[in-house]
C-alpha cells in the first residue's frame, strides 16, 4: 500500500510566524503535491513537483514556496502565515506523470492561523 | 479548461437502499475520471477510476462508477448503503494527454445514510 505521511495533523501558529508543512511517502513516487482544501471550494493545488529540486507552480501558490530535496520528500513553506491561509492542507503522490495514475493522498495537516 | 460539477450538495439515503453519487465533467479531449472518499477529519482515499474499456468501474468497499460519454457524466453508485458510508465524496478529472495534466476535482458531495 501506499502510504503518504504528513508529520503534523494539527497546528496553531501566529500570524506572520514560517511555516512548514512536511510529508513523506515511501513508494518511489516521481510525482508529489501539495492542495489546499476548502468547503465549498474542494481541492486546490499549490504546488506540484515531479523531480527532485524540480517545482512548478499549481492554481494558488501566493504566500506558499516548496521543497523537494529528496525523492521521497515534500515541503510546503508559509513564509509568513496570515489569517486567511487558515485550512486543510493535503500532501499527495502519484507514480509518474501519466495521467492514469492514481494520486494518492496523505491524512491532511489542520492549520489554524490567529 | 477540464471542470467537474457535482450538482448535489448532500445526499440523503437510508441504509440497505441504493445510492447514486452524481458527477458531470467537462474536458477538451478523453478523460481519466476518478472518485475518491473523505471521512471526518481524514485525507482523501482512492475508491475507483475509469481509464479505458469497460465503462462500469468497481471499486472498492462495494462501490461502483459508470461512465457514460454521450452524457459527460460518471456517477457513482451502490447496490445497498451503510451507515458506514457516510461521509464526503470527490469526483476528480484529468485530460488524457502527454506531459503534466492536473487532477480537478469537484467541490464533494456529502452522503448521509440514515440507520
């Protein structure tokens, strides 16, 4: 099985504080990602990476940079946190770029922002 | 630009009766469709996708999708809901083509069975 691992499940940081998301999977995955969820909203992507130190910017990476300096590995940074980046942040991997691939996602890191 | 719509925002169905899960898409060429389950305060978990072939996809924990091009549609279905069912679900398309083609997803439907 799959298995992708975000570290931290639920945070509370100040506004204006770094932030840093992590997550691990463990399946030799090319392809990694980190979304943004929202009600109403559903999934919105930040941020993709299909190789190591290779990145490529989603549909809302203002406010967000990202990591990738091992394979297996995949930060998500908040340089400086404000109120309305307060939501569910979801890690996910898929095998290749291939389209048919499944992507497969972690169990979600919960920020809040005050 | 591909989209997905999932016109239901709840679904309400009492347990042992079937459900349907609606999802619409639109795409500029062939599509890879897929569903995908959210229970509280968890991440996403693959239940099926449609590739090529058959165009009724099984899945897992009993679910089951049909792809119906004419229409645009892949609803997802199950013979007889549990409780356990409950939760929220994800419709999600990708345009098959070469290179990177992004995941879009519908904004979830939430399905509630009743005891």
């Amino acid at each position: 099985d799959v298995k992708v691992t975000q570290s931290s499940r639920y945070l509370v940081k100040r506004t204006g504080e770094k932030v840093f998301l992590e997550c691990v999977q463990d399946m030799d995955h090319e392809n990694m990602f980190w979304y943004r969820q929202d009600p109403g909203l559903g999934l919105r992507l930040i941020y993709f990476s299909y190789d190591v130190k290779m990145k490529e910017k989603g549909d809302i990476p203002e406010g967000y940079s990202v990591s990738r300096e091992k394979k297996e590995r995949f930060s998500l940074i908040l340089e400086s946190a404000s109120t309305n980046q307060t939501s569910m942040y979801l890690c996910a991997s898929s095998l290749t770029q291939a389209s048919g691939n499944t992507i497969y996602f972690g169990e979600g890191s919960w920020l809040t922002v005050v | 630009a591909q989209s997905v719509a999932q016109p239901e925002d709840q679904v309400n169905v009492a347990e042992g009766n079937p459900l349907t899960v609606k999802c619409t898409y639109s795409v500029s060429g062939n599509p890879y469709l897929f569903w995908y389950v959210q229970y509280p305060n968890r991440g996403l978990q693959f239940l099926l996708k449609y590739i090529t072939g058959d165009n009724l996809v099984k899945g897992s924990y009993g679910f089951e999708a049909e792809f119906n091009k004419s229409q645009t549609s892949f609803h997802l279905k199950k013979p007889s809901a549990l409780v356990s069912d409950s939760a929220l679900y994800f419709c999600a398309v990708r345009e098959r083509n070469t290179g990177f083609q992004k995941l879009v997803f519908g904004t979830g439907t939430r399905l509630l069975v009743s005891p």
